[in-house]
C-alpha cells in the first residue's frame, strides 16, 4: 500500500487519522499496531500509531513521509484496536485518551530503545584503559548494557567510543526479567481438592461462555474454584486474565498464582510496577510467552492473546472504575466486551456483589453460589452496639465498653484484632465554638480535615494545607476545636489504652511510602502487629485466621451520603469487614459501633443476609429506575465563574430535552437537573450535573453520547462526561 493512517500522539484529534507516504524501504515492513515516527506541522516528529493502508488519498494534497518505524514488532492488533475503539465510543472520549490510558507512551519510547548487548569484533584501536574494561565486561559475562540498569557512566562512555572505533558492534535484544524470581520457587504446590459445593459450581461454569457470577460468602472459597477453572484454560492451551481491585491485593494474588502454577508462566500488570518491568511484560505477552496475566484495572487493556478465561475478583469494589482522568473507563464492562471478543467465560466473584450484576445473573441464569464456608467454618457472631446507649461510657466518648472488653479478651487469647473507621485524618472538621463557623478549604466546598502526624489541616480533594489558625478566620476567636475521628485517632486511642501491645495503620495516607501496604500486611500476617486500625483497605483480601475480632467504630459513616448506592456501600463494607474475623480454627466475633442500630442495611449485615439487603434494595431501585432498571450518564459542568457554569448547564440540558421531545423518548431518556452538585465547589470549579437515566439500552446510549460528542464548550468551562458513575456527588 502506498500511504498508511496514522493515529497521532496529539490529544483533542479524536479518532480523525492522517495519511502518510509509505517510504519504498518500509514496504512490506509496515504493520498496523507498529509506533511510528511522523512529522505534524510546527510540532515537528511525533510518536504516533500505525491503524490502516489505502492506495490512494481523498483529494489532492502533499503527503509527508513516515520518517521511521520504532518498533518492528507491532503493539497492537486490529483486534486489540477494534477493542480501544469500542472503549473511545462508550466512554464518549476521543482514541487517542484511550490509547494513552491503555499502552503507556513510554513503552514507545523503550522500543526505540531496546537493549543494547556487546559483541566483540577486534581490540584494534582501543586504548589499554579500553582494553581493560572490554575484558572485564568479557570476563564477568557482563555483555549487556540497558537503560534500566544503573550501569556506570563511563563504561557507557567507553563502549559507545568503542563503537565507534568499530571495536564492538551494539546488537538489540528483548531480554525478559521476572519480578517474581525473588519468590524463589522451585515446586508448584497441588491444587486443593475442591469441596461437594465446589465442585457443584466448578462443574456449572465449566463449557459456558459469556458473564456469570461467582457469589460465595467471604472464606468459602472461590479462589480454589478460580485456580481449577485456570488450570483447566491452561491446559486448553488458552491463556488467562486475573484482575483484582487494588495494586496491593494484585500482588498477594499473584504471589498465590505463581505457587500454583509457577514463576515463568505468571505476570503481574499494574500502574505501580516499574517502567522496566512494564516494558518487560509486554515484550513477553507481545511473544506469547505468557498464560497468566494478574493485575489491578489497568491489565484489561494489556495485549494478551487467545484468552481462554477472565476472573474479576471482588467485583463489587469501586477501584475498577476509573473516575480520573478519562477514559473514566469501568474495567468490568471493558472486561465483558473482551470476552465477546473472544467467545471466553467472564468470571465475576463476590461475598456482596453489586446490584446490577446480581440481577441480571439472577434472570439470565448464570448466577453460581457458595453459601458455606470452607470447611464448613462457622460465621462470626455480630454484636451492634448503640451508641446512644454507650456512648457516654466510652473511651473519649469513641470506643465503647463492650468493643474494650471484647479487644482485653482478644488479645489475651494472644489473638489479632482489626479495627476500621473509614475516615482518614485525625479530626474531620474545626469549628469555632464562638461563632460556629467550620474551618473549609479555600478551593473546594469541604471542611478542611486534621492530620495530627504532621500536624496540618488537609484538603483530600485538591490537597490544599495550611498550619492550624491562631484565631477564627471570621470572627477572631480562639475557641476553636477539633471534632470528628478519622484513623490517626483512633490510632492514638488504641495506643493509650493498650500501651503493651503493637498497633498500625493502614490507610492511603501511607501509600506514600512504596510497598508500605505490603509491609504492614506482612508483618500482621506474621503475627508482629496486635491491632490493625484502617480503612477500607483492610476490608478486602485479609486472610489471616488469628484474627478473631473485628470492630467497626463507626458503623453509619457510608450510609450517610445523599447516593443512592450509599446503601449498598455501606453494606458491602461492613459484610466483608466482618468477613476478615474467623477465618481459621477460632470462633470470630464482630461489633458494630451506630447511633441507628435499626438500619435495613446494617441489620442485613449483621444477619451476613445478602438475599435480604438484595430484596429491600431492588424494590427501591425499581421504584425510582435507578441501575439495573436504567444506565446512568452523568454530565457534569464546571468553571471558576458560578453564572456561566450554571448557565452552561442549562443549556444542554435545554438542547438535549428539546431533541428527546422531538423524537418522543421522555419517558424512556429522563433528565435530571442541572442541579449544583453535593460537592458544589473542587479545586477552584463551581459544577453543576446533570443525570441522565436510559432506559433503551445501546440505543439510548448511542444517542446520548451522540448529542455529547458535537457539544462544544468555551475555553474557561469544563465537561466531564461520566458513563456508568459510581457515585453522583
């Protein structure tokens, strides 16, 4: 073909691609998927994608050549490109988003420099100091010179001088190197025998295609069921993905993998692993080399061919949607569309499965249950405690007699304890007691959070900090206090009141410090932390069987929220907190700390009753046609000037009605708003959303992000489209 389409690396183009002289020396040489180098006007060469051929242009106009091809080796199929697109389409963002979000451009740039490894040609010419370090290099074997190893600088100098001499001569090579090497594994362990329910369920999902749910009560296994349906895929020949929901949870899982079916055959894919290790790792699944990939969200856009089966672990956790930047991409329903692609099974699994999926498992038939735990272990004993009742006793008015008592126990029986308030900080709010004014964020329309650690107030949404005031900003007074618990306190508390025991935390505030996470699980795995006080992040993946008490502090902070998946939240959280307690040979117990003990939610999670949460919870989704009776599209408009974002929203929402009038689809397309979001005011922008709630599946959704796609918006004003939202604050 004589010119090729090029997608390039300039965001704003959209899917628009421009044509290129295919130079004669590239013949036959050029693939779709391969990064290439081009010119683009004043901005010179730029990386950009191979995606099509034609033999002739559109018009009469001058083509620039493709100056060079950066990676013979394409990084991408027309498949992997058919999959980008139908990501760009839903998720109503241009290609380009979402090949940056997928294929990371440094990989471009590590395929135009691969690694470098010597050959000896002759010593003639070289100085005896040349001589000296060839041999040396010789010697030791050390015949390799990369980017990602911190080689010395005059060695580097020596061979490129060497080269030109014509010394030695610098060949490329993919070499490939494996992060899990370190786990020195030397025999796989036997898979596990799977129990009679086990089976039962193994059995159903085996020889089916398309999305199935997997839901078993925390500890009853699912992993064992996952690990014989991989071993099944791999001896089929197929190959597998395996996500989990967070960075820290992926590494534990691939851990886990690798003991079961060795080091060379699994790979583990996140945005925290080193651009080196990255590069390695699609090298190697570029060379098929690979038959497990793990990893959080981000491995769903991983090139991994002729894949067999995908497992979603812990489906319900909102990390595997991403809300920040664009592609604001839900790996679940990315997930579902690569197993069309592929005619595979899609494995969901859960303890407290989303809404949406369970209903439509439930009506499609492919909803598969564990309702025992492993081994038959019995579920912890829940305790609610009301804090009306207790409050007044309890330690700083915060931890109640009963959750003391039952943390004396536990540790006496040389036993763990895990303790979760889902507020990070120290203190939530400051307010003057003279004037009632609450210290907030000069950018964002929130209270300004305590951090005692470091002692500044903290905005944790645009990371705004100032010192503590002196005075009261409004009215100059010193009264001000600090009222709220977040996990520093609670920290500190637990401190003071068991002084001879080790306690930690664990919240996103120490994911500063890389590996942090992994550590303080390791060494309460190990038994070395008596207490671990956290987040949310405790509430999944925690399998230590010495840990016997679970205690939530404050049991109604997710149900607080003007969501309607605050329910669900709550609820998920509290059910796989309680999961983490009695997981080996101990009886577990749990306590729930709440001022409304009453709660459809928290009793369904006291009960570790799904089926009644689910039942209460469909009702009212029905009743107001949020998911899974509708699919939201939330819009969201925003910009420093309050007038122009509010009148910038009124203005589509008036556009959009007018079109849905006009085609006679209101009761079908409903549009909410504009209305001033919860959050009205992030990081200097006033927004205002609107939600839109299809009920016409593809077809309504086609035509929204139609009319969304040809809005054009002033400079100083923002759109933020988000298909499938988590939350609408």
């Amino acid at each position: 073909m004589k010119y090729a389409l090029a997608l390039v690396n300039i965001k704003g183009l959209g899917v628009k691609t421009f044509s290129y002289l295919v130079p004669d020396e590239m013949q036959g040489k050029l693939q779709i998927g391969q990064p290439i180098l081009v010119p683009f006007g004043h901005q010179g060469l730029v990386n950009a994608f191979c995606v099509g051929f034609s033999d002739y242009l559109p018009g009469d106009f001058k083509v620039k050549k493709i100056n060079r091809i950066l990676d013979e080796t394409p990084l991408f199929s027309l498949e992997y490109l058919k999959l980008l697109e139908w990501v760009a389409n839903y998720y109503c963002c241009d290609l380009v988003t979402v090949l940056n979000a997928a294929i990371p451009l440094k990989l471009i740039e590590k395929a135009a420099k691969t690694e470098q490894v010597i050959e000896f040609v002759t010593f003639d010419g070289a100085t005896k100091r040349q001589r000296e370090v060839l041999e040396a290099l010789e010697k030791t074997g050390k015949t390799q010179l990369t980017e990602f190893e911190k080689a010395a600088k005059t060695t580097r100098a020596t061979i490129k001088k060497l080269e030109s001499l014509g010394c030695v001569k610098l060949t490329s090579e993919d070499i490939y190197r494996n992060p899990l090497d370190v786990l020195n594994i030397t025999q796989t362990e036997p898979l596990a025998e799977l129990s009679p329910e086990q089976q039962k369920a193994y059995e159903a999902i085996c020889g089916k295609t398309g999305t199935m749910l997997l839901h078993g009560i925390t500890a009853s296994g699912k992993t064992e069921v996952y690990f014989k349906l991989i071993n099944d895929t791999i001896k089929a020949g197929k190959t597998v993905l395996f996500l989990a929901p967070e960075i820290a949870l992926a590494s534990q899982l691939t851990q886990r993998l690798a003991k079961k079916f060795g080091t060379s055959d699994v790979a583990i894919w996140h945005s925290s692993i080193s651009d080196g290790e990255r590069y390695d790792v699609w090298q190697k699944l570029r060379k098929h080399e690979i038959k497990i990939l793990a990893g959080a969200r981000s491995a769903v856009f991983a090139p991994l061919d002729n894949i067999g089966l995908i497992i979603i672990d812990e489906e319900h956790e909102s990390a595997y949607k991403q809300t920040h930047p664009a592609p604001r991409y839900d790996a679940k329903i990315v997930a579902q569309k690569l197993a069309e692609f592929h005619n595979c099974p899609l494995i969901l699994g859960s303890a407290t499965p989303d809404i949406s999926v369970y209903y439509r498992a439930e009506n499609e038939g492919n909803l598969f249950e564990l309702k025992n735990r492993y081994n038959n272990a019995s579920l912890p004993r829940v305790s609610v405690i009301n804090m009306q009742e207790h409050g007044r006793g309890a330690y700083k008015n915060i931890i109640s007699k009963p959750l003391q008592t039952a943390i004396n126990e536990t540790l006496t029986q040389k036993q763990q304890v895990i303790l979760l308030i889902n507020r990070r900080g120290f203190a939530t709010f400051t307010q003057c007691q003279a004037c009632g004014n609450v210290c907030g964020c000069p950018n964002c329309a929130i209270p300004l959070i305590w951090h005692n650690s470091d002692q500044h107030l903290k905005c944790h949404y645009c990371s705004y900090i100032e010192s503590f005031p002196e005075t009261c900003p409004e009215c100059g007074s010193d009264a001000l206090k600090i009222s709220g618990s977040g996990t520093q306190k609670i920290e500190q508390l637990v401190k003071e009141l068991y002084p001879q025991h080790t306690v930690a935390r664990i919240d996103s505030d120490i994911l500063t410090r890389k590996g942090e996470h992994v550590r303080l699980l390791e060494q309460f795995a190990a038994g070395e932390i008596d207490i671990l006080v956290g987040t949310q992040m405790i509430a999944k993946g925690l399998d230590n069987p010495n840990v016997t008490l679970v205690g939530v502090i404050s049991a109604d902070d997710s149900f607080n929220l003007p969501d309607f998946r605050s329910s669900e939240r709550g609820f998920q959280l509290l059910t796989q907190v309680a999961g983490r307690s009695g997981r080996g040979k101990f009886d577990g117990s749990v306590i729930f700390q709440t001022y409304n003990p009453d709660f459809y939610a928290l009793a369904s999670a006291k009960a570790q009753n799904y089926t009644d949460f689910y039942n209460t919870e469909i009702a009212a989704r029905e009743e107001f046609d949020y998911p899974p009776f509708s699919k939201i599209v939330r819009v969201i408009v925003s910009c420093e000037n309050n007038f122009r974002a509010e009148k910038s929203a009124q203005e589509i929402a008036l556009r959009l009605g007018t079109m849905v009038e006009k085609y006679g689809i209101s009761e079908r397309l409903e549009i909410l708003g504009p209305s001033a979001c919860v959050i009205e005011r992030i990081n200097s922008q006033y927004r205002f959303q609107i939600l839109l709630k299809n009920k016409m599946d593809e077809k309504g959704h086609n035509f929204i992000t139609s009319f969304l796609s040809k809005v054009s918006m002033p400079r100083d004003i923002k759109l933020t489209i988000d298909v499938d939202p988590l939350d609408i604050l």
